[in-house]
C-alpha cells in the first residue's frame, strides 16, 4: 500500500517531459510514467495509464505539444501538416469524452492562430497546454463548491453515492463528483462516500476509494448491483457522479453502470446530480443518442488476473460507457454552478464552439 498523498496530480509538466500517475498500478503502487513523445501519449491514454475525461483532455493537449516538439521543418506550411497528423492520432485513442476532441481543437486553434516562425508556435502550444491544465484544476474546486449549494439540507451530513472515478485522478486536480465530496467534506457535510467498484474496469474500487483514503474521508466500497439495495435501506442521501460527455439536451454519458444508478434513485426519489465542467458538453450534439459509445477488450469482462471466469463458447459485449437521459438528471453541476438539464444551451461558453470550427 502507498503512505498517504497531500495532492493528486495525475498529469504534471515536470523536466520538459510529462509525468503521468500510472492509474494502472493504484492503489498498490503510487508510481509515474515519464512521457517525451506524442506516440507514447497516445498509448498511455489508450491503455488507461491516463484516464477520465478532464484528465485525457490535459494529457492530449501536453501530446499535442510533444508531437509538435518532434516536428523538424521550419516551414509553418509543413509544420501544420505535421501537426493535424499527431492530432489525429491521440484523437484516435478514446472516442467517448469530449474533453480529449475539445483540448485538441483548442491546441490546433492556437497553433493555427499564432503568426510568427515554428518555435514561436511550439511555445504557444506549451503555454496553452499549461493553460488547459491550470483551468481545469480551477474549474474542478468551482465545481466542488458549487455544489454545496444544491447537497440536501437534511441531514446535516450527508451519505453520498459516486460511481467509477470522477477525482483529482480523473481531472488535473480536485475531481468533479469527487470535488463536490471534497468540498461538503470540509464543509462538515458529508458523514461518508459509498463507492460503486465499477466493473470491469474498478476505478471505483481502486481509485475513487483510495483518493477518499488519501483525504480520510470515510467510504464504504459496495458492488455495483448493491447500490438499488442500498437505496431502499436508506443508506444513500444523494448520487453524485461524473461525465464524459454530455448532449445540448442534457443526456450525459458515463461509465457503464451510472443509467441504472439514475433509473434506482429517480425510484428512490433521491437526487441525482452530474459534476461535469462546461467543457465535457457536447453542443454539437442535440441529444445522447448520438454519443459514441467506446467498446472495450472483452478481456476487461471474462478474465480477473490470470484466471479466465467463463467457459468457451461464450459471446461478449463490453461498452465502456452509457448515457443517463436528461430526465432522470436532478442538475449538472459545472463552474457556472448547479444547471437544470434542460437550461444547459443558454450557458454554451464561447470556448464550446472550438468543436464546430
Ligand atoms: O474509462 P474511464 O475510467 O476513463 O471513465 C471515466 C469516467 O467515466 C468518469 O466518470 C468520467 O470521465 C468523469 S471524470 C471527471
């Protein structure tokens, strides 16, 4: 086991390369990955060394600059070229969270924008990935606050329901549905997390308890198919969870398991909120329908370890992710503060329109 960590960072601009927490190895080993080249970005975001929407979302934009790094022309004609090339590559690597298409486009923005040589443009892109960064880490402690505002007044302190990982690990910082934790935590308001473990991939069971371990925020690990048990024991006051991308309509997509946990709370007649920056919204996208959905290895569902769970002759299916619709959505909490689903289109930032162009 790790001795106890102040912060999470898990990407951080350190000795002109990137350092990555290895979120593969967690919680048994607290170790970095060093990345100097775009390729190796791509791979560690594909291969989940790096993983939540936010935290892909910064690890693309340091990729971006890597790649650039690597190109050798002078001519900013060529360069560009280059650049789309390593563009489409981490682009490549995750379909589902919008966070990763977002950073890229605001990358390539940048450099596309910047007059003046090749080096200039290199240390514009460096400036924006660090940029992209430092927001997140901002919007991730507005988030948390503001959800304060919208926690149940009864009781006093709250027990609070959270699935897969939307912490500091899954952002540049802080967490989403885990900055709303941190945040009603030094507030007094939170009594204790329950955490999904989140199968197949357990980010709930190996990341989001121990970043609850790491604070000393008492949590409770429950399997996936306990959480409509707990509910009904009255053992669960709020969900709060995070997103990957979210519909103009309000539809949000997050991992696997995060629909049923709406339909048994809206059951439960508890709350249900999505922490999400305005980032992860899609406005592109009318409706949730539309959000591709990444299927994983089926090797994530029959095989634990070394140990193969099924006998031959089996088929699988193993989408990564799923999509709440609106209604089932008490508010998404962003930076903007608490949002009905419905009202999201009036908040559109002006930085969403990066997508379309
Ligand atoms: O497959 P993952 O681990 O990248 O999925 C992560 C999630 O679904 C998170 O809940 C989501 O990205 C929000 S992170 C703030």
């Amino acid at each position: 086991m790790t001795s106890s960590i102040n912060q999470v960072y898990p990407v951080i601009w350190h000795n002109n390369s990137v350092s990555l927490i290895d979120q593969t190895r967690l919680p048994n080993e607290y170790t970095f990955v060093e990345i100097h080249r775009s390729e190796d970005m791509a791979q560690a975001i594909k291969t989940m060394i790096v993983r939540g929407a936010p935290a892909i979302g910064v690890a693309a934009a340091y990729g971006m600059y890597l790649g650039a790094r690597e190109i050798e022309t002078g001519d900013r004609h060529e360069f560009l070229q280059h650049l789309d090339k390593v563009a489409q590559l981490l682009r490549s690597t995750r379909p589902t969270a919008v966070n990763l298409f977002w950073a890229i486009s605001r990358m390539l923005k940048a450099a596309y924008e910047t007059l003046g040589t090749v080096e200039d443009i290199k240390q514009i892109l460096l400036q924006t990935a660090q940029a992209i960064n430092i927001e997140d880490l901002q919007t991730c402690h507005a988030i948390g606050d503001n959800g304060l505002a919208v926690l149940p007044t009864t009781p006093e302190k709250l027990t609070l329901l959270t699935h897969c990982n939307a912490g500091a690990l899954a952002t540049a910082g802080y967490g989403t549905a885990l900055g709303v934790v941190r945040s009603a935590w030094r507030e007094g308001r939170l009594e204790r997390v329950f955490a999904d473990e989140t199968r197949p991939r357990l980010q709930g069971a190996k990341l989001t308890t121990w970043e609850c371990v790491q604070e000393g925020i008492p949590v409770t690990l429950i399997t996936d198919n306990m959480a409509a048990h707990c509910m009904k024991q009255g053992l669960i006051h709020v969900v709060v969870v995070g997103a990957d991308r979210i519909a103009a309509n309000g539809d949000a997509a997050n991992k696997i398991g995060t629909y049923s946990l709406a339909i048994a709370a809206k059951a439960h007649n508890i709350p249900f909120f999505v922490a999400a920056p305005l980032s992860t919204v899609d406005f592109e996208l009318t409706d949730g329908s539309k959000i591709p959905i990444e299927e994983r290895d089926p090797t994530e569902i029959y095989q634990v370890g070394d140990t193969i769970l099924t006998p031959g002759g089996v088929d699988f299916y193993n989408p990564a992710f799923d999509v709440t619709p609106a209604e089932l959505i008490t508010a998404i909490i962003t930076e903007n503060g608490a949002i009905a689903p419905g009202e999201l289109v009036k908040s559109q930032p002006q930085h969403s329109k990066l997508l379309a162009e």
